[in-house]
C-alpha cells in the first residue's frame, strides 16, 4: 500500500530531466522513485497526487451535483435473474438491481440527499425496496436476504479540461465522474487507456507526439457522449425534488420526464438507441 505519492516533475522541461514520482509505501519512512517517459494519472477522483499537481492556471474542472443521493446495499442472497432490473415510482423514487456475484446482490436506491445511514434501518430499506421494484401481480419478486454492506453517495458528475498537462495524463475517475445511473464509468475509463496505450505507442514506433497532443480532444468525445446519456438516463429515472424556491422551473423538468418516458414506452427506435447507448 501506498501512504503518499507526489509528482515532483512533469516534462524535461522542468529541469532537463525525465518525469520524477516520489512515494513511500505504508508502514515505512524510505521515500522511493520513478523516473519515467510519461505518467497515467490513473488514481481517481478523490487522490491527491496526479490532479492536484497541476497548477490551478492549468486547468478547469465543470461539476453538476443531483439533488439526491444513492442508498447502495450489498446482500447476501442471489439475484432474482439474470438482467439489471430498473425501476422509477412517481411516489417514492428510483431503484436499482444490479448483479454482483451468483450468490450476492446490489441494490441501490434514490435518497434525500441530507439522508444519513442511521435514517435506513433494514425494515425501511426492504420496504422501499419492495414497493419499487416489485411488480403489481407479483410475478417477480426480491429474493431478501442479510444486508452485509452499506454506503451513501451523492449523485454529482464532473470533467475536468484538459487531461494532460506536460507528461502527465489523467485517466478514468481523475479526469471525469459519471453518474452511475447509465454504469458507463467504466468503460469510459478503459477508452481513455485505450486512447493513451495508442499516442504513447506512436511515440515509440513512429517519434511523433500528434496523438499525445490530441489526447483530450480525443477524449472529450467519448466522454461528452457518456456524460450525457448518465445526464439523459438519470433525468428520466428519479423522482424530482418540487420542493425548493424554483418550483415553476421544476415543474417544467417534471413535464419533461413526464414526456421522455412516453417517448420511452412507445418508441421502438428510441429503445434501441438507448439500448446502443447503455453497452456502447
């Protein structure tokens, strides 16, 4: 493990010399390092190393944050089938079955977003549950079981533009979060590897930056395309909060839910563009 790592130089640039990573490992006081061609900012969204060493001049990142939270719940109990299983009740919100392993199972579901965990006793969570998921003639039900994890989550999206600055290249959760609603986090995060594995290869067979240089516009694309449809598929799956000051704005969004679901329900090409969207 890890206790702390800093990138202490970015390019040649800097001082003639490669990219230089300082770390030390838990449980030790020897700092080490890495020198290196290039580095893969590949450490997520909450790490403190390869974003936070780029100087704040350098780069901008745009955040949106959702006005509920996800109550996610591993269970010790199979999954009733083999397909994610969404849900949206006008009256009490979002749900989500979502597969783990042939013997356990996720749930998620739509919380106030001041909720905390102590305001979800297991009673509560398999009523809500229940009432969300379960179809009116019974014809499938959830399969109840021991709840063995649990975790609160605001609903937020992020990117940040660009993802290299000199040497050093964001990945994944470094760059960008994608809500969870569309479960495109990562495979976005794997085009992006794609992506920089290509530009750094061209430097080796070919001596040209082209593609590292174009790096994030590359990305955007991709990363746009996902942004928006998690934006599109968590639009039209939560219940909208009416409750604040904005209220007439907010009865438009819930007019337009109303409109994207009718749309749903009774337009075979929507359907599969949606459904090209979600395995894309």
């Amino acid at each position: 493990d890890i206790e702390y790592a800093r990138i202490e130089r970015h390019d040649k640039t800097d001082d003639g010399q490669r990219p230089l990573i300082k770390f030390r490992r838990r449980n030790s006081n020897k700092e080490e390092l890495i020198e290196c061609d290039f580095i893969a900012g590949c450490d997520g969204g909450a790490s403190k190393c390869c974003r936070h060493s780029i100087p704040k001049d350098e780069i901008r990142t745009i955040r949106k944050s959702y006005p509920y939270s996800w109550l996610s719940i591993l269970v010790d109990s199979p999954p009733d089938g083999h397909e994610l299983v969404y849900s949206f009740d006008k009256t009490n919100g979002f749900a989500l079955q979502s597969l783990r392993s042939p013997t356990k199972s996720r749930y998620h579901l739509q919380v106030s977003v001041d909720d905390k965990l102590e305001d979800w006793p297991d009673e509560r969570i398999w009523s809500q549950l229940n009432k969300r998921l379960t179809l009116k003639d019974k014809s499938w039900k959830l399969n109840e079981g021991a709840i063995i994890h649990r975790a609160l989550f605001p609903i937020r999206t992020s990117m940040t533009i660009p993802m290299q600055y000199k040497r050093l290249f964001l990945v994944g959760d470094a760059a960008h979060i994608v809500p969870p609603t569309a479960a495109k986090g990562l495979n976005v995060a794997v085009k992006d590897a794609r992506i920089l594995a290509e530009a750094i290869i061209d430097v080796y067979d070919n001596n040209t930056f082209d593609k590292l240089d174009n790096y994030t516009d590359k990305c955007l694309i991709h990363i746009s395309e996902a942004e928006e449809f998690a934006n599109y598929m968590t639009s039209l799956l939560h219940k909208l909060d009416l409750s604040n000051e904005n209220n007439e704005i907010n009865e438009f969004d819930e007019i337009f839910q109303r409109a994207r679901q009718h749309q749903f329900q009774h337009s075979d090409a929507l359907r599969r563009h949606i459904a090209q969207m979600y395995v894309s």
